[in-house]
C-alpha cells in the first residue's frame, strides 16, 4: 500500500493537471467512498488541502447541477411517475420533506448523507418549481456541510494509517485501523438509512389505508 502511495504521489506531481481532474470527477460522481479516499491520499501530500477541497466542491456542485437540469426534462417526468417507481420516488421525497419538516435546507442536507437518495431529491426539487437561485442557497450549505464532515474523516484516517504505521512498524496495524473507521462510517450510514427506511414504510402504509 505504501508503494501505491508513493506512485499515486509521483504520477500526480508528474502531472498536476490530472489531480485536479480526478479529483473532480471522484467528487462528482464518486460520493462518499471517493470522497472519504481522496480524502485519505490528501494526508498522504498526494493532494493540496485547500484546493482539494475547493475542486470538491466545484465537483459536487456541477453533478448536482446536471440532476437539477435533468429533473426538468421530460424523459425524468415520465420515469418518474412510471408505475414500478413512482411508488419508491413519493415514498423518498415524502419521507425526507418530513424528516426536514418542509425545510429546504434540511432537505438537502439529509439528500447528502443517506445513501441513494441524492439524485432522487434533487430532481424532485427541480420539479417543484424552485428556482435556479434557491437551489444554488440550499445546495452550497449542504455542499459545504456534507464534505467538512466526509473530508476531515478521510484525512484523519489517513494520519492515523501513517502514525500508527510508524509506532507499531506494522502496515497491517495501519490497515486494520482505516478498515475500523470505515467500519463506524458504514454503521452510521445504516442507522441514517434505517430511520428513513422507517419513514418510508410508515408512508406505505398510510398510502395502502
């Protein structure tokens, strides 16, 4: 792992270009597991901090930008109310309008960190009729929110892969402790997709009275 490091490294400073681009593209369309792996290769000085950030953002926003445009098309209008999803997008958008308790913002927010969700809420927004303005409000925050969150656990386990790496001059050491912070990250993302989940059939069931 050490020696992949040390090429991801050298191919980056090699060429800088191809970092900002992979950093991009991960952050686009990537979600969580990139982020949290950028994330990690930051601590390894594989990445700049602050552009990596500023590019994660820029990423986040142009792939949440190109759902917001395709919920308006007719092509998402018909997928969506098809017969064998219609009932999976209301049951979603319902269940997170009310754990948001209408709030926009909150809306975002919880679109960001369940998993599978942030395509699906943020076409149904588009078609709401928000406005380009409000979208671009909401969804910065929640942007900004979701990776001070993501990036910060990414990096921290990249520091303790090198520290404890180094004490124990152990790699294996190092490895077990990013696979026991993934392992508290996977468990969270369960407990927040089991409360929407709950949602969801409280919803179904209320729909099937």
């Amino acid at each position: 792992m050490i020696e992949l490091i040390e090429w991801s490294r050298m191919v980056f400073l090699d060429y800088p270009s191809f970092q900002f681009i992979i950093v991009f593209l991960g952050a686009a369309f990537g979600g969580e597991l990139a982020i949290l792996a950028l994330s990690f290769l930051v601590a390894q000085n594989v990445f700049p901090l602050f552009p990596f950030f500023l590019i994660s953002v820029l990423g986040v926003f142009s792939s949440d930008t190109l759902w917001f445009i395709l919920g308006r098309t007719k092509t998402v209008d018909k997928i969506s109310k098809h017969r064998y999803t219609v009932g999976t997008v209301s049951a979603i958008t319902e269940a997170i309008r009310r754990l948001s308790r209408g709030n926009h913002f909150l809306a975002f927010i919880f679109a960001k960190f369940v998993v599978g969700t942030r395509v699906v809420i943020i076409m149904y927004v588009s078609r709401t009729g928000m406005t380009f303005k409000n979208f671009i409000r909401y969804n910065i925050g929640a942007i900004f929110i979701w990776l001070i969150v993501l990036i910060p656990i990414g990096f921290l386990s990249g520091l303790g892969f090198n520290y404890i790496s180094h004490i124990l001059e152990d790699i294996y050491a190092g490895i077990g402790f990013i696979f026991l912070i993934l392992l508290v990250f996977v468990i969270i993302q369960i407990w927040i997709n089991r409360i929407l989940v709950q949602k969801e059939k409280e919803i179904i069931r209320e729909q099937n009275l």
